[in-house]
C-alpha cells in the first residue's frame, strides 16, 4: 500500500517556506520574493512520488494579527493548514533570533503532529549569521518546544534555494505519512488550485518585486476575464488598491510602472502556462478592502470556518479521479516548450484549467 498524507510548511514571514514547497515540486507553484507575508493564502503541492502522495501546505508567515481583515484571514488560514497534518515543517530563518518565534511557537504548541525544525538559509552562514548563533538558537528553540510538549522530531540546516540538506527531511517524512487511497489519484497534479489563481498571483509577485514597501500589501488582484477560445488566451485582471494615492503609483508616470508590471506578470505567466497569452491589466480604488469583511469575501479571502465544503484531510478521501475543473497546476510538458493543452481542458463555467508545469525528471 502506498503513503498518503500532508504535511504543513509553517513559519515566520520570510523564512524561506515558499522556496522550499517550490524546490520540492520543481515547480514555482507559490510565489517568493524578498519581501515579508508574500504568501497570503493556503496552497498545496502534491508531490506524488513511487513511494506514494506527499501533499505539502504552503502556508502565510505566522505573525501577531490584528483582529478582522486580511491579517486575521492569513492566520486563519495557518491554523486552519495545521489541523490533521502528519508533520510540520518547521522553517527558521537562523539569521532571526528565537524570541521572535514565539507566535510561531504558540500556534505550535496545540499541533499533536510531530515538527522537523528546518534551519534555513544556510548558505548564508558566516554572512548574515555566525555558526554560534545557529547553536544558540537551536538550543532556545529546543529548549522552548520541549516546555511547550511540541514533539520536535529533529533539527536540519538546509538551504531551500540551494536544494541542499533536504533529502533528509523527506525521507524522515515519508516514514511518518499513514497508508492510503491518494487524495489526488491524478499522478500530474501539482495544486489544488485553478489556474487563474496562479495567474493572480504572479500579478501579486510583480507588485511585490516593483513596487515600494507598503504598496503590495494594499494590492489584491481580482481575473476579470479568462478567455481561452481566442488566441492567444486573453486575460484580463484588476488590481484593488485601497486608496487613490496608491492608484498613482501602481501606474506610474506615464503608466510606466503598470506596464513594467504587466510585462514581467505576463512572462512568468506564459512561462507557467507553457504558452503566449495577452494579459491586461487596470487599477481600481476599492477603498479599505482588506479590512472589510464582506470585501474580503468578494476578493475570495473566505475564512475557514465561513467555507460552506471543506476537504477533510482524514475522512472523505476521494477515490475517483478529482474533476479536471477543481484542479489547478499540472505537471506535464515542460514549461515554455510544451505544445499547451489548453482549450481542450477547459471547463468554462470554473476557473480555466491548464496543462502548466513539469514535474522534476
Ligand atoms: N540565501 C537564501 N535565501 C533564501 C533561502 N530560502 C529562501 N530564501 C529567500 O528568502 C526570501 C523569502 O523567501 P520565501 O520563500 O518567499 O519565504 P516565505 O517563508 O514563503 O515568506 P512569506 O510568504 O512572506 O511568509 C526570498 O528572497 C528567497 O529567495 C535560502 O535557503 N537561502
Ligand atoms: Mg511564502
């Protein structure tokens, strides 16, 4: 019987979580940049392998959250991502300090799930951090998860964007996963996602990587029209802000910026689509979206406990193959030389479905 379970990718802002699901899938099914809370929701990696279904939950940066707003929706949604898990994957970035953990810690502590702690980044060792400090922090963090009854099932120094020391981790891992049915019996399947999530979030990473501190976090991005009849494809998406100040600078003098942000979104879009399209972007003021629940809604940033179905990561395991409109990212032909399966898989009335990136030969 083959291995089928999930595992939680937890930890601060900016500890390296996104970098490591994509190293693991050979796919950028989440998006990174330099920037602290990128990650704004719940995404999964299916990592389907001989040996069986490792389904990982790349998840926001765990931080103290205001209450109400996209804040309290992105720790919501960590929560939500460490109920019924095998393990947690625990990532630290050593060039912090344990005391900044302690939210980390405190969600932490009611997960009955045994934790591999992952010190990340390093390759950065005698540049941001001293190896003294590594030893320091290991032993606060051991030393806090033992008082707090955290089953801390070891400590490994990788690199996530160096793919190093992470074999490891996953070997250790599989050992833990139950056996069972796949929840996902489709071998391709790389997310849970439909595609124009994917699509909204390399707009999301644009904005990050353009634009100065503040901005993205003011931004939400809304697919407007996905239209895959045409080609090429033709997408077209707004950017929310949240006031009209902010509008100016998302479009630039001149419209510079948009454009500039447009062009790099739609790369990173035809390179994960495997296909040219045409993406087109506009601004709009959607005064204090991110604090308003009902907005929050509409933007798809639905609380858990407000999600009328919920796949039960303990019962319900599908045995049929999941429908092609519920599913997002594929392995399949290599990105940017594969002939697209495009049109053929689409279901119109959901989100579009396409043929988007490989997995790892
Ligand atoms: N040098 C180095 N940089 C890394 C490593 N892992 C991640 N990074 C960088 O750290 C930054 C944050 O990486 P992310 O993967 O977005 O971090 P995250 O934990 O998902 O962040 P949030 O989504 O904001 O919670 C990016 O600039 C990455 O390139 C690593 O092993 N070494
Ligand atoms: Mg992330």
């Amino acid at each position: 019987m083959k291995k089928s379970g999930f595992i939680a990718i937890a930890g601060r802002p900016n500890a390296g979580k996104s970098t490591l699901l994509n190293h693991v899938l050979g796919s950028k099914v989440s998006i990174v940049t330099p920037k602290a809370q990128t990650t704004r929701e719940r995404v999964l990696g299916i990592f389907t392998e001989p040996q069986g279904q490792m389904i990982f939950i790349d998840t926001p940066g765990i931080h103290r959250a205001k209450e109400g707003g996209i804040n309290e929706y992105m720790m919501a949604e960590v929560k939500e991502a460490l109920k019924d898990v095998s393990a947690v994957w625990y990532i630290v970035d050593p060039a912090s300090a344990s005391k900044h953990e302690q939210p980390v810690l405190d969600l932490l502590r009611g997960v009955k799930a045994p934790v591999f702690i992952l010190m990340n980044k390093m390759d950065l060792t005698g540049k941001t951090f001293a190896v003294s400090n590594i030893v320091n922090f290991e032993n606060e963090l051991q030393a806090a998860c033992k008082e707090l009854g955290i089953d801390v099932q070891g400590i490994h120094p990788i690199s996530a964007l160096k793919g190093k020391g992470i074999d490891p981790v996953l070997e250790a891992s599989w050992n833990l996963l139950p056996e069972g049915e796949f929840y996902y019996p489709d071998e391709d399947q790389l997310s849970d996602r439909p595609t124009k999530y994917f699509v909204a979030e390399k707009v999301r990473e644009q904005l990050f990587l353009q634009l100065g501190d503040e901005i993205p976090y003011c931004c939400a991005i809304e697919i407007d029209r996905f239209d895959e009849k045409v080609t090429p494809p033709r997408i077209e998406a707004t950017i929310h802000v949240e006031r009209d100040s902010q509008k100016g600078m998302v479009i630039g003098q001149g419209g510079a910026k948009i454009k500039a942000i447009g062009q790099a979104a739609r790369a990173e879009v035809e390179e994960f689509l495997g296909q040219k399209v045409f993406l087109g972007l506009k601004v709009n003021v959607l005064k204090d979206w991110s604090r308003d629940a009902e907005t929050l809604k509409r933007l798809g940033y639905v609380l858990p406990s407000d999600k009328p179905t919920q796949r039960s990561k303990k019962k319900n395991k599908p045995t049929q193959k999941t429908p092609l409109a519920d599913t997002g990212a594929r392995s399949g032909e290599k990105a940017g030389t594969a002939a697209p399966k495009v049109a053929s898989q689409v279901t119109p009335k959901v989100s579009p479905k396409v043929t988007s990136t490989k997995r790892p030969a």
